[in-house]
C-alpha cells in the first residue's frame, strides 16, 4: 500500500464543500490502493502559477514527506503540466493529480472491452498535452497508483502515436455507441417498463441491484465498486416484470475526457420509462452529492424523466434526517421489510406510467393477450356469456397499447 501525502487547496469553495473534498480525495485514494498519511491544506485566492501551493507550504510538504516516507503526493486538483512538474520537482516526490487518480480507479475497475476502451480513451486523452519529456507521473515505471492503464512503454512517448491510437479508440467507441444505440432502440420498442439505478458512487446502488433483482453484482464499500452497465429483470408486486440498469456512480467534477469517453455508459439511463434515484443518507455531504447527481441529471437532458428519490442507509443515519427531493422514500437497502416496502412504492409509481384500457375480447384474442400478462396490469376481468367475449379493464405500456390496437376496442 503506497504511503500518500494529499495537498488539498481551496480556493473559493465553501468551508463544507472543501471538506467534501478533501474527505472524498481520502476515499478516492484508499479506493486506488493509498492510504492518507497526512494532509496540507492551504487556502489561497488564486492559483500559484509554478507550484500549486505557496512556498511556506512547499517547505512544510518536504518535512511531511521525510516524516511518513510518503510515496506519492496527491493534489485535489488538476494541475497543469508545468505544475505537475515543478511540483514534484520541488518536493522530489512523484505527483499526480485529481483527475489522473480518478483515471487510474477506472483503468483498475474496468472489466469489460468497452469499459477498458473508454478508459484508455481518457487516459490517452490526458496524456497528450502531457507529454512535454518532464517526466509526468502518468507511465510510472514501477507501478502503484497513476500507473495502471496502456503505460508508457506501450503509448510511446510520441505525439503523432498517441493522437492516432486516439483516432483508433474513438473509432471503437462509435461502433459500441452505435451497438449500444441498437440495443436501447430494441428496449425502446419493446413492450416491458425500464427503470434506471442512478447516484452519486457508493449510494449503494449495486446493493439495491442485488436486492430488487437477481443479479450478482460486485458490491463493497468503496467508491466506483461499478463501471460497466448492468441490465436484469426486476419482479414487482403487482405482477409486472420490468427491467432495471445499473450504471457507474457520478462524482463532484469527474473529469471532462472521462464523461466524453463514458457518454455511452452515461446513456444508458437516458431512455428509461422511470429513474430510481439512489441517496447516501447517512453521508454528511449528502446535499452535495444530491445537488451533483441533480446536475449531471440535466447534463444529460434526463430531467425530462419521472423520477424517484430512494433515500438509503437509513440504518447509518446518526442525526435528524430531512428529504429534500420528492416522491422519494427513506430505506436501508439491507432490510428485506424495507425492500419490500421501496417494490410497492416502485409499483405504485410504475402504474401511474401506464395507460388505463377497457376492451372486449373474443376468446382467441384473450388467449393471446395471456401470453403478456407481465406487461399490463389486470384490474378487472368478466365473462359476457351473450356475446361469448370477455372484457378486461387494466393498465399497459402506451406502447403495448398501440402495438395490440387495444385503444380500439371498447
């Protein structure tokens, strides 16, 4: 485990946000493999030009990283390459910044094809303007945290390599974009209900993916536990069968290039009929986490989509708690009592989707709508022995409705 000095300044955030994130830059290292020896904090109203902190501070990060024989300096804010450079020249430490940990979590996460495309993208994407032969901490040679991903020895260090491993990796993104557009099209017009699991990392999302359905995602108290998107079958009380997809958790300023290479991943909660909205409420920064999650929502033009806040971990609540967003419901995601209770409140969220129907059926077409009894919700069923047909009252999926012409039927 690398020893880890973090220089962390603020230059105009509130005192609550900065400690945000600090505390988020602690767990961002703890999830790369670090551990947090000591923290230098400084408050400075504007950026230094060469250095990044002030030379009081550079002299006290030298005795800090003497004292705890740190490996690697950390800064919770992306730096440019000069100041990457002098930095670490100055303290003779490796230095690496915010977005370039935040890559190296992804480039150690990735397990699929596409999520290792996307994260290479980024990473190469962050290299390029990097590459001035000063002895960035991207490709380091030893290993540890910054040096997971292509490395050096593979990227070359040639600009004109890079810029066309580049134009190759965008290339495959777009086949995957264009793969992936083909399967949303295909749950598009498909007559079942999506839902879509979306939150700030380690809500516990992938939790709730394990417990609303049967799905055997990886799941552990770290943030990014899940990069690559997730779709299973989720059975309500009501008899519906919907499907539910898990995508990455978002994050205050996650880098530009890594929401770019991820544009895909990001989508595919963009055409879902209803979004389940996960909270850590338990987290004394979960106004600011919400507040981000609420902005990356309308980023993504999503706020168009119905949406349901799920306030969970209301087991780890130590104080007071009240909600701020609406429809919303407080759970633990480890209490079945409580699953139960979040399956109806989906249920009855889900219903006011649908599209009220009343039909007459002759017996062959009421045979053939049985085949579809996951999708549409039955609230009354009779037989009229006059006219031999049966007439059925219920709710469906406008889709299910225009596809079996059941608006025609009265």
């Amino acid at each position: 485990m690398e020893k880890v000095i973090l220089i962390a300044v603020n230059h105009d955030m509130p005192v609550e946000a900065f400690e945000a994130n600090v505390a988020e830059m602690t767990e961002l290292v703890k999830t790369a493999g670090g551990e947090v020896q000591t923290i230098l904090t400084q408050n400075l109203s504007h950026q230094k030009f060469k250095t990044f902190i002030g030379t009081g501070k550079i002299e006290e990060a030298k005795r800090a990283v003497e004292q705890y024989d740190c490996d690697l300096a950390i800064t919770n804010q992306d730096l440019s390459p000069s100041q990457l450079f002098e930095l670490q020249k100055e303290i003779d430490l490796p230095v690496i910044d915010r977005s370039q940990l935040i890559l190296d979590i992804f480039a150690g996460k990735a397990n699929s094809k596409a999520g290792k495309i996307q994260v290479a993208l980024a990473q190469m994407e962050y290299l390029l303007p990097r590459l001035s032969g000063q002895g960035v901490s991207l490709s380091r040679q030893a290993g540890g945290i910054g040096s997971k991903g292509p490395g050096e020895t593979k990227l070359e260090t040639d600009r004109r390599v890079i810029r066309r491993k580049i134009t190759q990796l965008k290339k495959e993104i777009t086949e995957l974009d264009l793969h992936r557009e083909r399967s949303r099209d295909k749950r598009k017009n498909s007559l079942t209900i999506d839902l879509g699991l979306i939150g700030y990392t380690n809500a516990g999302k992938s939790t709730l993916m394990n417990q609303l359905t049967d799905a055997k995602t990886y799941e552990k108290d770290e943030l990014f536990a899940t990069l690559d998107p997730l779709t299973r079958k989720c059975h309500l009380p009501n008899g519906l069968v919907v499907t539910l997809t898990d995508t990455v958790g978002f994050l205050h300023d996650l880098p530009h290039n890594l929401i770019a290479a991820f544009q895909s991943t990001l989508k595919e909660s963009s055409d879902v009929d209803l979004l389940l909205h996960v909270v850590d409420a338990s987290s004394p920064f979960q106004q600011l986490q919400e507040d981000t999650v609420i902005n990356l929502i309308k980023e993504l033009d999503m706020d168009r989509i119905e949406r349901l806040t799920i306030y969970n971990k209301k087991d780890l609540i130590s104080t007071t708690f009240m909600p701020s967003l609406y429809p919303n419901i407080v759970i633990s995601a480890k209490s079945d009592e409580d699953i139960k209770a979040l399956k109806k409140v989906i249920s009855d969220k889900v219903k006011g989707l649908l599209t009220p129907f009343s039909l007459h059926l002759d017996p062959e077409e009421y045979a053939k709508l049985r085949g579809y009894d996951s999708v549409f919700i039955q609230q009354s069923l009779e037989f009229d022995e006059d006219t031999e047909t049966y007439i059925l009252t219920g709710f469906a999926p406008a889709r299910f409705i225009e596809q079996f012409g059941l608006g025609r039927k009265k």
